[in-house]
C-alpha cells in the first residue's frame, strides 16, 4: 500500500470517527449526511457558473 492510499484510509477513518461522535441518532445522520449534500450542490453550481 502506497503512501497516497494509507493518508487517505486515515482521513476516512478520522471523518468516520468525527461523523459518528457528532452523531448520537439516526435523524442527526440523515442531517449531516443532507447538508454535506446541500454543499455539493452549491458548489457543482457554482462550478458551472
């Protein structure tokens, strides 16, 4: 495994961490995981503009 791939195994198991300690319940998942796509979708259109 290349050092590329170990940096990003580690931020996605930080951000699973921090994900699900900022989450107790399944309603503050299904939050996160519409904001995080609200952000998304700002940026594709602001890309496109």
């Amino acid at each position: 495994m290349n050092s590329t791939t170990r940096k990003l195994l580690a931020l996605a198991a930080v951000l699973t961490l921090l994900l699900s300690v900022g989450c107790n319940t399944v309603r503050g998942v299904g939050k996160d995981v519409e904001t995080a796509g609200k952000a998304i979708q700002r940026t594709s259109e602001k890309a496109k503009d």
